[in-house]
C-alpha cells in the first residue's frame, strides 16, 4: 500500500486532490499528522476519505438544500475567512432569521476532538450535521426529507456513486462525505506551528507572551491544539437560568454553568468570544479573566486562589498574551481553495 505522508493542510488537500483514483481510494495507513500534534481521536480507518468523498463533503457542506426552506447551508455560519465560524455574529442566523442561543464554534482539526458543540452533547464527528439539521431556529429540517431531496436532484446521485459505488442515498454516506470534507480542515501552519518545526524565530514579545500564556493560561488552553477539551465555568454569566451548559447533557448539578473550552488556534479570526459571544475582543477576554470573574459555586478551580478570583494578569503582560495569540492564525488555512465554496 502506497504510504501518504503529509505535514500540514496544503499538503493534505494538495495529494488528495491530486492523486490518482487507486492511491486516493487506499486506506489511511501510513498517514502522518502534523508532528507536533498528538495521535487523532476519530476512526479514519472507518470512513477513508477519497477525492471524490471529499468533493462530496463539500458540496453537501454549502448546499442550502439541508434546510427547510432552502436558504440555510452549513457554510452560511461557519465561514472560511473566519476559521470556519461566523466572525462579528453573537448569535447566528438561522432559518427565518431566528437566532439560537450560542456562538458558533469554528471548524478546525476536528479529528482530535473528543465531543462538539459547547455543551459537548455530541461524541463523533459523523453525527455533528444531524445537530444543526434538525435544530429549529438552525436549518429546521427532518433528515429523512434531506434524504429525499438528494435522492430527487439532479446531480447527487450520480455523486454518491462516484464516492460510494452505487447511487444509494442513505444516512451513514450522507454524514460520511460531510465528514471527509470536515475531517480535512485541519489548520497547522500558523507562525506559531512554523516555529515549532524550527523554520522561524518568534519576536521578543511574542516569545514572551507565550512564556506567560504556558504560565497562566495554558491549564485550560492545553497542548498543541489549545484546548484539553474539558467543560468549565469561567463565571461568564451571573445566573444560568438562560443557558445551563453540560448540565443540559449530563443533567449533573456540578455541570451547571461550565461549557467546552475552545481551542484557540485563529482566536484573532472568531470573535465575538465566549459561548454567547458576549466579548468583542481578545482584550476584553483578558480583562474578563484579569478583573470580573465572581463567585460561583461551579466556578472552575483553577480561577481561585490566595490571591482572589480569575487570572493575575497587568496591562504588560495581556499585550504580550494577545501578541502571542497573533501567532497562532492559520493564512494557509483560511485561504486554501480547496476549502472554499
């Protein structure tokens, strides 16, 4: 079996765009991640992704056909330009204008996760779409009546089969291309990444800024990913009356008011920040953490100490955080065309 080795995301989409139909049909054994990376969490093994899987994937992925009414597409709240998420959107947009109740997530290296969505209700990657499909102010659609919208056009079937073998429409396909196209947005290749792999100095500021982040911020923030991909109450909120987090999968009282800590790779491309998308700025994250955290009884630990409540953090010090942070957008992700619609 021919071995296919790939550093980073140009690379991956670069070979898979541009292989041969036997080598981009072989499984994915061989394949090496970014080397910085830890191992990922999802199967790929279960679900290979081709060429044609991938061009599948993306095509379900911006069609507004997965809505009730035709207008809503996974690709109209999770934007390339903004690391997949809905820059300067608190809220998004669903289906007849209606807003739902959190900020959308980015879409990024999402084989190394280990559940999604801020209250981490869903635990695999191929079952993500059926979240948003079904949600009522999101795409408000039935999923069996997705089916019979692809099966009925003019050019789906034809694709399934190209990506499948036959022109069978079924569910497990359905989130199976969704998923080859989603599993290959993987961002790698910041300036922070390029210093990791020694082909570039980061300055005096932002070496500095990242000695203060591993010092501060990096408990949560964890790893080569940015997040450890636990769920925390940061006390964003006085009261959770409006949105509990966990505690609404797990029904668990500590889980009241904790939510999925975000990776921060492209943090500088997907604000407003914070689960309801409170926060315009990366200053004022820091400021949250440095001057406004209160009291609760499910405030995370690591924001209590001797010396009060949050993150000690002065103005010097959240220049450097935020100068650090610059480091870590992705341009070869954000404008890679064989992510875009």
């Amino acid at each position: 079996m021919k071995t296919i080795q790939i550093g980073f995301t140009i690379s991956v989409l670069a070979f898979l765009l541009g292989c041969s139909k036997s080598s981009i049909d072989e499984t994915w054994e061989g394949l090496k991640f970014p080397a910085h990376f830890p191992p990922p969490v999802y199967e790929m093994k279960d679900n290979p992704v081709t060429k044609a899987g991938f061009e599948l994937g993306k095509k379900i992925f911006y069609d507004p056909i997965l809505s009730k009414n035709n207008t809503i597409s996974c690709g109209s709240c999770h934007i390339q330009s903004s690391a997949f998420t809905h820059h300067g959107h608190d809220l998004s947009h669903g289906i007849n204008d209606q807003l739902g109740k959190r900020n959308a997530l980015p879409i990024q290296n999402l084989l190394w996760q280990t559940s999604f969505f801020w209250d981490g209700g869903v635990h695999n990657i191929d079952l993500i779409s059926l979240n948003p499909i079904q949600n009522p102010v999101e795409m408000d659609e039935d999923p069996q009546q997705v089916l019979l919208k692809l099966k009925n056009h003019a050019e789906y079937p034809a694709l399934f089969k190209k990506a499948f073998g036959t022109e069978e429409i079924n569910t497990a396909r359905f989130l199976q291309a969704l998923s080859q196209f989603m599993a290959m947005l993987i961002s790698s290749n910041s300036k922070y990444d390029q210093y990791k792999r020694g082909e570039l100095s980061l300055s005096a500021e932002e070496m500095e800024g990242l000695q203060i982040f591993k010092s501060k911020c990096s408990h949560c923030h964890a790893g080569e990913l940015f997040t450890d991909n636990s769920f925390r109450n940061n006390r964003l909120s006085s009261q959770f009356n409006f949105d509990k987090g966990r505690y609404e999968i797990s029904l668990i009282p500590s889980d009241i008011g904790k939510f999925k800590v975000p990776s921060l790779r492209n943090i500088t491309l997907t604000a407003p920040y914070m689960h309801h998308g409170q926060i315009g700025t990366l200053e004022g994250v820091l400021d949250h953490y440095a001057l406004n955290v209160k009291n609760s009884s499910t405030l995370d630990s690591s924001l209590i100490s001797n010396q009060g409540l949050g993150i000690n953090l002065d103005a010097q010090e959240k220049k450097r955080i935020v100068s650090f942070l610059n480091t870590l957008t992705d341009e070869t992700f954000i404008k890679n065309t064989h992510f875009s619609e």
